[in-house]
C-alpha cells in the first residue's frame, strides 16, 4: 500500500476487503478513548495520548492486526485465546471476516491505556 497521511487515506488505500472492518476497529477504538489523538506511525494508524501511542491497527496481505501494549495483551491472553485469535506479544492478528468482538476492543483499548499510565 502506499504511503498514508491519515487514517481515512489509510483505510482507502487498503484492499477492499478490509475496508470497513478497519473503519469499524478506528470508530471502536475512537469510542474507547475518546480524548486520544489519531496519529499515524510506521505507517501504521493509531491513537495517542500525551504523546504515547496507547493502540494502533492495521491492514497485512491477509489478516487484519490491532496492537496494544504487551500487558493488554497478556491479561487478557484468556479471552483471545477462547476466540481462536492468533495474538503476539503486542498485536492480534484476525481475518476480515471474522473481525475481533467491540467488546474486546475497548476492553483491550483501555487495559492498555492503563498500562502505560496516561
């Protein structure tokens, strides 16, 4: 994909059938944290507050991923684990068609605003 300025330009500029589950991670991880700024980093869309990057998403050749600090990650490895999603230490890796739950988005969104203490 080419190089982003923003978020809408990123979600644009994925293929088609990431489109709008992107679109529904940013308006979920939006609602979430409502006080944080949209950034891009890495060429990687994400939100900040104060400064430190709290989530970020993004689009691959397959899946789609949304990355949060690694303690948000760990504790909540349980429920992404019960919904068969492949998660590193600092990112869930899920297809489009089978998008990761709002509820687990925020949940996750505001455990790693937790970690890193903003």
């Amino acid at each position: 994909m080419a190089k982003r300025d923003d978020h809408d330009a990123y979600i644009a500029a994925a293929p088609e059938p990431f489109r709008a589950v992107l679109s529904q991670v940013r308006a979920q991880l939006s609602r979430a944290l409502p006080d944080a700024d949209d950034i891009v980093k890495y060429d990687m869309p994400g939100l900040q507050i104060a400064g430190t990057v709290i989530a970020g998403y993004a689009a691959f050749s397959k899946p789609c991923g949304l990355h949060v600090d690694p303690r948000a990650i760990a504790a909540h490895a349980d429920e992404i684990a019960a919904l068969k999603l492949k998660a590193t230490r600092t990112g869930i890796a899920f297809p489009a068609s089978r998008p990761i739950p709002a509820e687990l988005i925020a949940t996750l969104a505001e455990s790693s605003r937790r970690e890193t203490g903003v």
